[in-house]
C-alpha cells in the first residue's frame, strides 16, 4: 500500500453540498484545502444522476493531484464517502466521515434512511465519525466506529459590532427544510408588528401560499451567496437558528456567536448546552416572539457583555474539537509563529 508522500497536501475537506463554507473554514483550521464539488449547471432534480457521476469524476481527480494524508468528506450524500474511502484504502491516508444529523435518516431525510448501512460501513473504515451529539457518539460506537462530536469553525468573515436600530431586524436563517418551524415564525413576526423578520431560503420551497399570505413585516430574501449573507448578518439584531430535531446543532447559531449578535434557538437539550447564553424557546409563535422581546429588551452594555461571554465559551470547545480531530487524522500541531 503506497502512502502519500511528505510533500502532499497534508489535508482536505470533501464537500458535495451547494455551500462550501464549513469545508473551507475547516480547512483552513487545520491548514489544509476545501474540495467543494458542486457542478451548478446540473442543478436540477432530472440530472442528478449527471451530476453525482460528474461529481466523482471531479473528487478523484482532486484527490489524485493534491494527494492528501487525511481528508474529512461530508455525509450525506454517501458517495463522496464512497470515493474517499476508496482514495483512503489505496494511499493509506486517514478519513473522518462528516456525517451531518439527516445522514443518520432523521429530519425526513428518506436517501439517508435507505444508504443507512453504506453509512455504518463507511464509519467503520473511518478514523472518526463527526456528529453533533453525544447521542450519535453513542449510536456510531454501537456501530463499531469511533464518534467525534465536531461542530463549526470560525468563519472566515467578520462584521461590524451590532448596532441597534431603529426598526430591529430579526433573521431567520434556513432552507424550508422539513424541519425548520418556518410557519410559526411567520406566525410569530405577526406578533412583532415594530420588527422586521428575514427568512433565508429559495422562495421556490417555501409551503404554497407562505409568501403571499405573509405579514408585511416579513421578508424572503431568497437564497443568499456567503457576501449577501454576511451583509445580512451584520445588519441584524437578533438571528433566529430553529429546528423540530432534538439532535441538530444548527451552524447559523454558531455563526450567530461569532458574529456577536443575539441568538434564540430552539428550546432543546443539545442547545440548551451548546448554547447556553441563547435564548431558548419552544418552537411555537408567542414563545418565539417572546425570545426575540427578551433579546431586544437587553441594554447594548449588557448585550455585548453576553456576546462576548457566548464567544468564549465557543471558542473554548471549538480548540477541543479541533484538537480531537487532529489527533484522529494524525495531525501535527501547527507551530506558533515566533517559535
């Protein structure tokens, strides 16, 4: 078995999926290159075959030239998967399966349900799978895999220190999936008639009559590029990250922390401890209003004074994670500049 030799790239982060932040900021933690592979002109729904076997051919061929000693390969879908254990079994570089919350068949995810047991092989021949609960460490053991919980890096944007304004905007970041509560924050901004509420998501899935029938303080942006979003970002007051899925750990709460800005989530366990400065609601319309009142009742003092304590106690656990995966994919610790 050929190992790559010491003058290879020493790590990627595969990505399939139409955003590529998370694989670029995680390979920039670990001093590496993201590998985002999303053939957009083969979008649609009837050319997803296309697409997957385009995309093998393009996650290979990256994988040939940059010749990494570990990679991270995101899950779902299970075939990059596929293409990196192959690439893994015949360098001998290390992987860690990036398996997000539907690749385990929850948030109706129907694919993930069915490639269920390729999932369980692949975290077998893993170093690691990446999940975001203690839960799912437990359920990939059971597997007889190794669990990491690993969750989001810092991003590679900053924005301006918050500001209140006037007229407070609230931003609900999602992607009308079938576990975002996005009716009830609709409902909820009916509720909020002095603040304007932004939902982040292609209009095309939003629920027939959504838009038509929303509150005239709601707006749909659409689908937002990584610069609309970070604008967005900078200029609201409070965001919204909500899920009907006890298990999920959303990254626009942690994009929110880094940003500074006040954070509700979802009344949830998991959140409750991730996030324990958030506010913290149940998913229903008056408990989410009331979440964004008691946000924007904080004085700006007092709200920097919480930003900066979230801040800390992410950048606290994201140094431990980020520790944990260098150690599964035989990472050396980059020296300090100076040493």
């Amino acid at each position: 078995m050929r190992r790559p030799s010491p003058s290879t790239t020493p790590f990627c982060h595969v990505t399939w999926q139409r955003h590529g932040g998370r694989a670029e900021e995680m390979a920039y933690a670990l001093g590496g290159r993201a590998v985002h592979v999303y053939p957009g002109a083969l979008a649609a729904r009837r050319l997803v075959l296309v697409r997957y076997a385009v995309s093998v051919l393009l996650t290979a061929a990256a994988l040939v030239r940059l010749r990494p000693r570990a990679v991270v390969v995101v899950n779902p879908p299970v075939v990059p998967g596929l293409v990196v254990a192959a690439y893994a079994r015949l360098t001998g570089a290390r992987f860690l399966l990036d398996s997000h919350t539907s690749s385990f068949g929850v948030k109706g995810n129907a694919v993930a349900a069915r490639t269920l047991g390729i999932t369980r092989w692949l975290g077998r021949r893993s170093s690691g799978v990446m999940v975001t609960t203690s839960s799912w460490v437990a359920e990939v053991q059971r597997w007889g895999a190794r669990g990491l919980v690993v969750h989001e890096a810092p991003p590679a944007w900053q924005v301006a220190p918050a500001v209140r304004s006037e007229r407070p905007q609230v931003l609900f970041v999602g992607v009308f999936s079938s576990d975002e509560p996005v009716a009830e924050v609709v409902a909820a901004a009916a509720l909020l008639p002095d603040v304007d509420v932004l939902v982040t998501g292609d209009v095309d899935r939003a629920p027939a009559g959504m838009v038509e029938a929303a509150p005239s303080n709601v707006v749909f942006t659409g689908f937002l590029d990584q610069q609309a979003y970070r604008a967005r970002l900078e200029q609201s007051d409070v965001v919204l990250a909500l899920t009907t899925e006890p298990t999920s750990v959303m990254r626009a709460a942690y994009e929110a922390v880094y940003a500074r800005r006040a954070l509700v989530v979802s009344d949830w366990p998991t959140l409750r401890e991730v996030f324990p400065l958030a506010r913290h609601r149940g998913n229903e319309a008056a408990a989410l209003a009331d979440g964004v009142r008691e946000a924007l009742s904080d004085d700006p003092a007092a709200a920097a004074d919480r930003a900066e304590q979230a801040l800390s106690v992410q950048a606290e656990r994201w140094d431990d994670q980020l520790d944990a995966m260098r150690t599964a994919l035989a990472l050396p610790v980059p020296t300090p500049q100076g040493a």
